[in-house]
C-alpha cells in the first residue's frame, strides 16, 4: 500500500503541490527504510548486508545513509575516501551524483559530502532534517529496483521525516536479543503502524555464536527463542542472524561485497521483502 492509497487526504487531493511526499530525481521502484529503536544493534550492518544480498541477485540498489550524524556506511563498503560529485544547477541549487560501490551499490552520505568523515556534526534537528531531504531529494539515483534508507535509532526528527515525507514500500526491524531492546524496539514499531507503514518485519541481529567444530548454536544474550522475541513485537522473524568473526573483518576492510555468503538465513531475508 502506497502512501497515497493510506492518506486520509486522499479523496479531496487537488495534485503533488499539495502533498507532502517528496520527490526524488530518478526511477525508484522500492523504497525500504531500515531502523531500530536503539544504537548498537547492528542496523547498518544489516542494511549493507541487505544491499549486498540484493545486488547479488541481480536488482538495482542504492543506499542513502540518514543517520546524519553517525553515519557508517561509506566505511562499510570501504568508499570512505572518496566524494560525491557536486554540480551546480542553479543560482541556489545542487545535484548530486552518489558514489557507487565495487559491485555498483549507489551510496549517498553525509560523510560523502563532507571533508573529513571524522569531524562531528553539530547541528539542531531542522538542520540535520533539511541535509536528509536534499542528499534525498537531490541525488541521481538513476534506475533502482531498490532503495534502502539507513535511518538513525529511535523515534526521533529523522524517522518522522522519512515516515510522512517519503513513499516507503516498508521497513525492515533490527534488533538484539533483549527484552529491553525489544522494549524500545517496539516503540519504533507501533510509531511506524500509526503512520500507515507496513512492517515487513524484524531481523534479531548477534542472535548466537555457532562453534565451528561442532555447529552447535549458543545463545549469548538471552536464552528466549528469536521467535518469541518477533511474538512480542507482533511482527513477522525475517531472520537470526550470528556473531559472525568473518563477516565483521570483511566489513572493518570495507570488502563486505567480497564476502562469499552461504547462509540460509540470508536467502530467507531477500525471499521476504522481494
């Protein structure tokens, strides 16, 4: 369901100038928002794993990083040292071109905008509200089968702008095994389904270590199944996924994408949001 199709506005629109959806440069076939309730719990992560998985199977992907004030994802995929095209097409206006990935992931973030990606942001909320709508709304996204939108933890400026201004086919839930992490998980979720945005579910990230002489499974941070965890939330378990050693190097090298992935639970997370 579309935003369009959930808007109580909808029988007396007059057209897109009264809307408050944005527009975007490009073909954007799906927009997917990835958020928490909390830091920490491997949100980007998932969204780069998510990208990653996504173009191995043959889609269009891109990744705008929203967490305006932490963002990762340019390490992630070990662009950090380069910048997005910026070019001017107006007294006071600007487009910009995403850097692309190895295996051709478009990837728009502050970090790629701005000198040093260690220097902080200290910004207010509409400021930091006005860079996400242009890194947004100003990019060539060209032809994306997907979008995905790494959003900051929590219920904040950020998640409320996404939520009302941008047409999100759903989002996907990351969490951590905890009841207080569901907890504040669940916030996250129950704001989403005021707002008419379809939860495809939650992905339980750090679920366990798997030994790797035996296969045995342990789980570190609760014994509770990540099934009763999804039951709590009222959502569907996309995915448990585990302490991976392997994938956690790949990404510190920002070689994720050449990460050779054997894990049912991965295909099970594209077959449900595909």
């Amino acid at each position: 369901m579309s935003k369009c199709d959930s808007c109580s506005e909808k029988s007396s629109c007059s057209g897109k100038e009264n809307c408050n959806i944005m527009e975007h440069k490009g073909n954007i076939k799906n927009i997917i928002g990835v958020i928490s309730g909390k830091g920490g719990v491997g949100k980007s992560t998932v969204t780069t794993l998510l990208a990653t998985l996504l173009k191995k199977s043959g889609y269009k992907v891109g990744i705008l990083d929203a967490d305006i004030t932490g963002p990762s994802i340019p390490r992630l995929f070990g662009i950090n040292e380069e910048r997005a095209t910026i070019k001017q097409v107006g007294e006071d206006k600007a487009e910009f071109e995403p850097v692309e990935t190895k295996t051709g992931i478009k990837v728009m973030s502050l970090n790629l905008l701005i000198q040093n990606e260690d220097d902080p942001v200290i910004w207010r909320g509409p400021m930091i509200t006005g860079v996400l709508n242009q890194m947004y709304g100003d990019t060539n996204w060209g032809d994306l089968d997907y979008l995905l939108i790494d959003m900051p933890p929590g219920t904040g400026d950020i998640a409320l702008t996404v939520m009302q201004s941008i047409d999100l086919s759903g989002i996907v839930v990351v969490s951590t095994p905890q009841d207080m992490v569901s907890m504040i998980v669940k916030k996250v979720i129950t704001m989403a389904q005021k707002m008419n945005i379809d939860v495809m579910g939650v992905i339980e990230n750090m679920s366990y270590i798997k030994c790797g002489s035996c296969g045995e499974k342990t789980r570190i941070f609760s014994k509770k199944p990540a099934e009763e965890h999804a039951k709590y939330l009222g959502v569907k378990l996309l995915a448990e996924l585990p302490v991976d050693l392997d994938l956690i190097e790949r990404m510190e090298k920002g070689e994720i994408e050449d990460y050779i992935i054997y894990n049912v639970e991965y295909d099970k997370i594209v077959n449900e949001i595909v």
